[in-house]
C-alpha cells in the first residue's frame, strides 16, 4: 500500500463535474493498493498519517498533526502510484491490486481515518478531476512494504 500525503489548504475532487468531495486546511491523500495488502497495511498507515507532525506549531517549525490542527482529509484512490515503468513508455500497472479487492480496502481504510479525522473521499473508479493547493509544498510518500 502506498500513499502520496500533501499537506494542503484546501482540495477537492469533482465526477462528472460535480464536487463529491471536498476539505480546507488538512492533508490530500492519494492511495494505491497492491496484491499483498492486508488491514495491517491499513492500520499503520493511518497510524503514521494521523501522527505525521508536518503542520507548524506557533513557532513556525513542523511539529503539528493533523490531530492537533483540527483539519481534515481528502482521500482520493489511486492504482497508478503502482505503475511500473521499466520496460518501455507505456507504464504496466499488473502490481495495482484488481478494483473489486481494492475498493473494499479503500473503504476500510477511509473508514478507520474518519475515526481519527474528519475524511473526504471521492468515487472509487470514476474519472475524477482532482484540484490539490499543496501548502508548503510538503508532499510525503509512505510505502506500508517500507517500514
């Protein structure tokens, strides 16, 4: 599992030009699921998003949570952070977890954040028009298989 964290003023996603999801002032996720997945994929990267200290406390240095400030999620599902680009220019995605077991982890995961933080989702599947205003910008990449 991998997710691509953007800490953000504010993101929103639209389907077939309508919002479906939107926050100010939290972090814009992009997930991607591969074949090995487990909840305990899920379980630590929720545990390491919702403590992640890159928000400024009053002294102007990253030392915030998202729990800390309040803010929100906007999760957006993702099969393309597993690309694989080594052969060729056409990128091969055989490593991306199959839709219908990824939608079920997708869901898990979105569901245990909402416990922690207030989360945004869009539609698993669509084509989607995502708009992220990247604060800082601090973009993290966290790989569950990386621990």
């Amino acid at each position: 599992m991998k997710v691509v964290i953007q800490r953000s003023k504010k993101s929103s996603v639209k389907v077939a030009n309508q919002i479906v999801g939107q926050i100010d002032n939290g972090l814009a996720i992009l997930v991607g699921f591969t074949t090995n997945d487990t909840e305990s994929d899920i379980e630590y990267l929720v545990k390491k998003i919702i403590n992640l200290r890159i928000f400024d406390d009053e002294n102007g240095i990253m030392n915030k949570s998202i729990l800390d400030t309040s803010g929100s999620i906007l999760s957006i599902s993702q099969f393309t952070l597993y690309a694989n680009t080594k052969k060729g220019n056409r990128p091969s995605y055989i490593d991306a977890l199959s839709g219908d077991k990824a939608v079920i982890l997708y869901q898990k995961f979105n569901e245990k954040l909402n416990t922690y933080v207030h989360t945004e989702t869009g539609i698993f599947g669509a084509e989607m028009l995502v708009s992220i205003e990247n604060d800082g910008p601090i973009t993290i990449i966290i790989d569950s298989q990386n621990r």
